[in-house]
C-alpha cells in the first residue's frame, strides 16, 4: 500500500497557504507535547508497532505496508519538510524553502550541518537524486504531482529547485511524504542499509524487529534516548497485550479497544490524537453498480454513522461528512451534516434501476483496528435498505494487488487529515496516481487548481469550500466517521507527538524518566 498509501497514512497535509509565500520554512516546531519535568538523557525506548511478515519492505521509495517499517524508515531517514504544532509544515531537512511568483518553481534550502551517517555532508545533487527516484517508481507521481523528474534540479550544493507543470502554493506540504533522502547512486541492493541523515542510525533489523542508535550529529538538535527497539506486531490485541504486560514501552495505533481496556489502568498513559484515521468506504464511480452518483448518495444516506463511531471505534472518534480532510483548518463545517434516510436511499435506488437481487461484494482487511468490523457493520445497515452486501476479507497483499484502485466497493484508511487538498491531489482529481474511486470531474478538478493557485486567503476559502462541497455530494468516498489515534504509554516516557499522520512517528524529542 502506499504510504505511499500508509505513507500517506503518516504525513498529515496542508497548511496555510499565506504562510507559505513568504517561504518560510526553517525552524522548529516541536511536533511533541510538553512534558514536566527536566529532560534526561539515555535509556531504550521499546516501541510496538503494527506490521505482517508478508508485507515487509526496507526500501524508503517502497510500499510500506507495516507501521513497523514506516517507523524505522522515518527515523532513520529525513523527509525535506515534516508536520508542525504551530504550522501545519515545517523544515525537516530543508530549512528553508521559497516560490516563484507564479508558484510553479520552488528552491529548498538544505539544512546546515546536515550529513549522512557516515559523516558526509548531503548535497544538492543527492537530494536531487533522491527526489528523481522516488518520482520514478510506480506510486511517484501521486506522491510528487505534476513534477516530472527533469523538473528537479540542483542549483549549488544545498538548493534544490522543483518545478511543476501548474500553480501549486501548497508544494511544500506534499514533500512532507516519502521525500526520504539517501545518496546518489546508490545501488538499489544496497538501499537496506544505506545510511541515512535521521535522529537515529540502524544498528539492525531482523524480521521487521529493528534497533535504532541516537546519531549524536543530528542537524535537528540533541536527541535525548540512546536507542529506540521496534517490535513488530501482528495484531493490535497482541501489541496491547505486551504493553499492559511491561514487555514494551509504547504501543503505536494501538486502537479503541485498547485504549478502552487501559483507561482503567493509571500505569498507563492514553494518547488520543483527533482526526488521526479515516476509514472510508470507496465506491468505483468510473463503472460498475456505482457508476451512478444516486446510487452512491444513497449508499451515504444508508450508513448510522453514529452507530458506526459507536461501535466501531467505541466512541474514540467522531462522526464524518463524506469529506476527506477534516483537520483541515479550512474544512467546511458549514455544510450540511449528511445523516441517515432509509426511504430517500431506496427512492434513490429505484430511480437509478438499482439490482436489488444482486449481492455487492464489500472487500476488506485486517491491517487496521476497527477496519473489518467497519465494513460488517455497514452490510447490516445495508440490509435495512434492501441492499444485500456480502463482506469479503482479503490479505494485505492480495487486497493491495487485485482490489486497491480497481474493486467495486472496498474499505481503505488514511492517516493524513489535515489537508482537504492533499486528498485531492492524490486521490480525487482526473489522473491522480491514487484515484481510489477512479473520479473524474471537471468542477472539482477546476475548484482544485484554482485553490492550491493562490494564497489570498478569502479566494482560497472559497474555492476549498466549492471543492469540497462537490466532494461531498459526487465523489466516491463514503466517510463515515474519524478514529481518534491512540497510543499507549508506560508512565515514564515523555514528550510523545501529539499530531497525527507523520507526525506521530518523530520520536527524536522522547525522553524516559528513571
């Protein structure tokens, strides 16, 4: 999948547009909450993190499929920008970054200090290198749209320039994603253990288990743990188990049932991060059963969605309004709630010749807490509008090979939630690499370049709220409700990230108290 889809599980979207022309950038802004207390130094950070034998990948341009992986990739590995407390985009490996007036070109400013883990500094030309072969893998164009590879240069040896085929002011928040940088020309049988330019340096991984080392020559600044020691899990109730047991030190996206066990527990911290999951229902608008915008209106009006963040998320979330994005701070609240209407939908139906003696397959997973269960619940809710769902579930692998961006009707989740746009951009508008729903729409593509093309904040409001009202009543998204993230957390570890996505894997600022 693509965190790339889980990639994109991580890197949080979207910023202030107006922010940005002034090319900003640099500077700190920690992604953690304050903890009390004098941060010391040392100690083992044992980390819990979700992941199947299966879908291990090591490369940082990959398809992550494991948490576990994507957090080892993440620290050992700087992205050019990264999410923020205090602006949704801040310098990660760029310290600074700057558009042309038009908003097509951008330069990015290395970091000063900033060198690989066997002490050579990093230049222009490896993250121009870096850049070029993310773009040339099979997911690069959603990841770094309408940026062609020849569109990435080096203008000396610490600026790099982007070029893309369109107005874009929000460029900077989309290097938030996978943008990991290694050096030039490494071998891609090298990759592995290719250094990296992170808060810590792979020491070793075995199995999708891994122990991270502090990189003392951090350009970010010191790094308080010693080491970090990822645990792969295979299933949330197992990750828990070893949490309220005292064999790990923080369960990662431990989820609902969890947290509900450990609210009980004052050894145990509770982490809620809103916004952090969107587990949609994604509907096939190109062809198929759902090619007709009635029928998945009505498929919107089936769902409970308060029974669903009832019961699916044991009340650790929120309930959604067909619109991806809701941590956006420009996320239209203002349009209506959509809620459910048993005789509308069957109207709806009806008038769209809807099959009702046919049964529609609901393909699913288990990668996620919360995800399956999501998708029964709805075939039951389904039933009371005469509409018969059979839930079928898949592996990981099978799903992302024979189902993802080509099923009927499936479940999905994504992680990145503050940016109406970003899901726009790679997932929504004409051609994106990552059309789940495989939409086309000319009004939503437009009201999309017309809102990334400025950042006068009164014109960009409007044509975000046009996008997402056309998002609300056409596409082929079906979101219920978002999923608080939760970790847990033995008493002693301090200053975890409190953002969600990408943000809540930067653990450099962690810090155990003995």
């Amino acid at each position: 999948m693509d965190w790339n889809r889980r990639q994109v599980l991580w890197a949080g979207g979207g910023m202030g547009a107006a922010a940005l022309l002034a090319a900003c950038g640099g500077g700190k802004d920690a992604a953690s909450s304050g903890s009390g207390g004098t941060p010391q130094k040392g100690g083992t950070l044992r980390v819990g993190a979700l992941g199947r034998a299966s879908a291990i990948t090591r490369d940082p341009h990959g398809n992550q499929g494991n948490e576990s992986d994507y957090l080892v990739i993440a620290l050992v590995y700087d992205t050019l920008t990264a999410p923020g407390l205090k602006q949704n985009t801040v310098g990660r490996l760029a310290s600074a970054w700057k558009p042309s007036a038009d908003l097509k070109t951008w330069r990015f400013t290395i970091a000063k200090g900033a060198t690989f883990h066997d002490g050579s500094p990093v230049t222009a030309e490896d993250v121009v290198w870096s850049l070029r072969r993310l773009r040339n893998t099979p997911a690069g164009a959603a990841r770094l749209p309408g940026i062609t590879a020849d569109h990435i240069t080096a203008d000396g040896k610490d600026t790099v320039v982007l070029v893309s085929d369109f107005a874009n002011a929000e460029l900077p928040m989309i290097t938030r994603l996978s943008t990991f940088i290694l050096k030039k020309d490494t071998p891609d049988k090298d990759i592995a253990k290719a250094p990296g330019t992170g808060p810590f340096k792979l020491d070793w991984y075995r199995g999708g288990n891994a122990r991270l080392l502090r990189n003392e020559h951090w350009h970010g600044g010191p790094v308080p743990l010693d080491a970090i020691e990822v645990t792969m899990f295979e299933s949330p109730q197992a990750m828990a188990n070893a949490m309220l047991s005292g064999q790990i030190d923080l369960a990662s996206n431990a989820g609902a049932v969890a947290a509900r066990t450990a609210d009980a527990r004052k050894d145990i911290q509770v982490i809620r991060r809103p916004n952090d999951m969107a587990m949609p229902l994604v509907m096939r608008t190109s062809g198929g059963p759902f090619a007709d915008a009635r029928v998945r209106e009505a498929m919107k009006l089936i769902v409970d969605r308060e029974a669903m963040v009832k019961q699916v998320l044991s009340g650790y979330g929120t309930v959604a309004n067909d619109i991806l994005g809701t941590g956006d701070p420009g996320y239209a609240k203002n349009i209506p709630q959509r809620t459910r209407d048993l005789a509308k939908a069957k109207q709806l139906l009806t008038e769209a010749g809807f099959d009702f003696g046919k049964t529609y397959q609901l393909v699913t997973t288990e990668d996620i807490a919360g995800l399956a269960e999501s998708a029964t619940l709805f075939a039951a809710q389904a039933r009371e509008a005469g509409v018969k769902v059979e839930v079928v579930k898949q592996e990981s692998g099978t799903f992302y090979d024979k189902t993802w961006l080509k099923g009927d009707l499936y479940t999905n989740y994504w992680g990145t939630n503050d940016s109406v746009v970003f899901f726009a951009s790679k997932t929504m508008t004409t051609g994106a690499g990552q059309n789940e729903a495989g939409w086309s729409d000319k009004d939503f593509d437009a009201a999309y370049h017309k809102a990334i093309a400025t950042g006068a904040p009164e014109a960009r409001t409007g044509a975000l709220r046009d996008l997402q009202q056309i998002e609300h009543d056409r596409s082929g998204y079906l979101l219920w409700g978002m999923a608080d993230g939760i970790d847990l957390a033995a008493p002693k570890v301090h200053r975890l990230p409190q953002l969600p996505g990408y943000g809540r894997v930067q653990l450099e600022n962690v810090w155990l108290s003995r």
